[in-house]
C-alpha cells in the first residue's frame, strides 16, 4: 500500500512538471522529482525493512509449501530477503565512495535521506545507516528461531548487547550534527534499553511477585518516557523553526570543527613528542653502548699491559735469581765443596802429596830431624792446595788428616 501511494504521487508530480513549464509550481515540482528519484524510495524501504525481512524469514522456515500459492510466496520471501542482505550493502558502498563530496549539498542531494541530520565531516559518523540495516536484519533472523531451539537466548542477548553497543557508539561519535538530536536520540536507546530489561525481569527471569511488580514498574516508566521524548523533541523543533534549526547546525559545525583541529594538533604534538623522546631515548642508548665498549676496550688494553709488564718483571726476576745462584755456586758452591773440587786438578794433588809422603820417607830420621821438612812440606801443601783446613789438620778430598811425622812411620 505505501509502496503504491509512493508511486502514484510520482506520477502526479511528473505531470505537474510536465504541464507548469514557467513559475514556481514548475520550481516545486523539478524539486520534487528531485526527492523522487532515491530519496523517497530509500526512506519507504527502510521504514519496511524489518517487516519485509522478518516476514520474508517466517515464510522461508515454514514446511507447508504445497500449493502453488505457497510455492509463490516463498519465492518472493528468498527474493526480499536477498534484497534484504544485498542493498543495504550497495547503500552503505555508495556512502563511502562519495565520501570526499558528501558536503556538497548537490553531490547528495539523491540519496541524502540515509544521511539525515548526520555530520559528514568523519566516517565513522556516516556509517550510522549501516547499523541501522545490520541491527534491524540480525534481530529478524533471531526472532525465527524456534521456540525450543538452543540458541533462543540470543534473542534477548542480541537485543541488549546491540543497544548497549548504540549507546556506546552514540557518546563516542556523536554522529548528528547538533547536541540536542544527539541528546534526543541518545535518550531514545536509553529508554529502550531500559524497557527491554524490565520486559525480560517481568517474563521470565523470576517467579517472585514482587519482582515482577518492580519490573512492571520499570517497564511503564521506561515506556513513559520513551514516547514523552519523540513528543517534546518534535515539538521543540517545531516551534523553534527551520531557520532557527539551520542556524544551530551551523554554529555546532563551527564549534566541532575548532574543536576537532585542536584535538589534532594537539595529536600531532603529542606524536612528536613521542618520536623526539624515542630518538633521543634511542641516542642515550646508543651513546651508553659506545661509551660501554670504549671502557671494555680499555680495561682490556690496560689489563693486558699490566700482564705484560708483570710477565716482563717475572722474567727478570727469575733470570737474576738464576743468575744469583750460579754465582753462589761458583763461589762458595753447596756445603762447603768448590767447583775446582769436581775438576782434574784432585789428580795432580793427590800425585803432588803421594810424592811429598816419598820424599817424607826418604828424608825422615828417628830422633825428631824429620820436624823441620814436615813444616816445609805443610807450606808447599797450603800453596798448592786451595781447600781451607783447620788448625792441626789438612783438609783433603778424603776427610781431615792429621799432619804426618816420623813418628808415623815408627
């Protein structure tokens, strides 16, 4: 029915345009048409779009299709329900295709009823339409869930979370283009959610009566509310006027426009900032492994000249000492005992007193006369012998000897 009155006032409006060629009726109409082309059709389909796509839904999970009727209908409901997935996804891609001249009032002027009342300055902003279908299409498809399916849960779940989830978007975004019709539409979901809440408590969440009667409550004021504010906002808008409207729009594009070049250029501070403190963080640390390996490398080299000398000192130390030893051998050698002892000079002493003991033989007498020659023989023996003696006795190779005397020899 809307679909044909949509339609008929189309043909009506081409008409006049036709036939008023000059004037403002002509003026009206070519505006009119205008509307016509998109607009008018895209607002018709998405104030049917939750109807067409959960019906579309029950017809598709129905058994009975015997009838060539049925067979019909439930062609067309796979027909509107593939409608249902696919335009509102070509809607969304010709948004943000057109993105960069959605401020131009012409450039949108066919499809801007998608974008009604929202900001386009950001695209977070202008995806708000896309929410709406995605929303709208996932609770069709969870309200035809069976009643003893297992997932009948989500339903409640989904429509909770999906609220909540708009509320979220609503505060962080503000997508409209004025603060009272973000505070209206905020105040909206509120209540809504609000009211889902009360109706699950009042069904099926508790047996307590007197639960359920504060739910019911909840419920009431929730609904109360909610319909109070679509009331008060459209009659405040209506009495303030188009102008007035216009006006306010302006001065809050003004205002979130200052607004959100001071936020970027305080985030492109802030990113400097950032990247100055990395690259000076990143220069300390480079300096500090520099100067790390400059400190190694000296305490190695210094390490390594404090061995060399040490090594050096060692060495001489030990060359002295061995060379203090030789000479202590040489000179007074170990125990008492000379090198010339161990040298072939022993032979020519020993064959010098075996000669002076013949000559002893040969020229000793009895009586004492042998006294004079054994003094001659003892200075010979000193002269010829280096080894030290004691007093009264000569040091030989052999062991002490007292000194010889004709007495020996009696």
């Amino acid at each position: 029915m809307i679909l044909f009155c949509i339609v008929v006032s189309n043909l009506v409006v081409f008409i006049i345009y036709k036939v008023c060629r000059h004037g403002s009726i002509n003026d009206w109409a070519s505006k009119a048409l205008i509307q016509f082309k998109a607009n008018v059709y895209i607002r018709a389909y998405m104030l049917i779009y939750f109807d067409a796509t959960f019906f579309s839904l029950m017809k598709i999970m129905e058994d009975n299709n015997t009838t060539a009727t049925r067979k019909a209908l439930l062609l067309l409901s796979y027909v509107l329900f593939i409608v249902s997935i696919i335009l509102p996804v070509v809607l969304i891609a010709l948004i943000l295709r057109r993105f960069e001249i959605l401020k131009i009032k012409e450039a949108k002027q066919s499809f801007n009823t998608l974008l009604l009342k929202i900001d386009k300055a950001g695209k977070w902003r202008i995806l708000n339409p896309a929410y709406f279908f995605g929303r709208r299409l996932l609770t069709a498809i969870l309200l035809t869930l069976p009643i003893h399916n297992t997932f009948i849960f989500l339903q409640y779940v989904f429509i909770l979370m999906s609220s909540h989830a708009y509320i979220l978007y609503m505060v962080a975004c503000k997508p409209f283009q004025t603060a009272g019709i973000n505070s209206y539409v905020l105040a909206n979901e509120t209540f809504y959610s609000a009211l889902i809440i009360a109706i699950f408590i009042f069904s099926d969440a508790t047996p307590e009566r007197n639960i359920k009667f504060g739910a019911g409550v909840a419920l009431i004021i929730s609904l109360i509310l909610l319909i109070l504010a679509n009331i008060l906002t459209n009659l405040i808008y209506m009495i303030r006027g188009r102008d007035k409207l216009k006006q306010a729009i302006k001065e809050s594009k003004l205002k979130r426009a200052e607004k959100e070049a001071l936020e970027r250029a305080e985030e492109e501070e802030r990113k400097l900032k950032k990247k100055k403190e990395e690259e000076e963080f990143t220069k300390l640390h480079d300096e500090t492994q520099n100067l790390s390996s400059v400190d190694q490398s000296s305490a190695t080299h210094g390490n390594t000249t404090v061995d060399q000398l040490n090594t050096k000192s060692n060495k001489k130390k030990r060359k002295s000492k061995t060379k203090g030893n030789d000479d202590n051998v040489a000179e007074s050698g170990v125990g008492g005992v000379h090198d010339s002892d161990f040298q072939p000079q022993s032979k020519k002493r020993k064959s010098g007193k075996d000669k002076n003991r013949q000559d002893d033989l040969a020229e000793g007498t009895v009586g004492g006369d042998g006294e004079k020659p054994e003094g001659k023989r003892r200075k010979k023996s000193k002269k010829t012998d280096p080894v030290t003696t004691n007093t009264g006795a000569a040091g030989t190779e052999f062991g002490t000897q007292a000194p010889t005397t004709t007495k020996d020899f009696l």
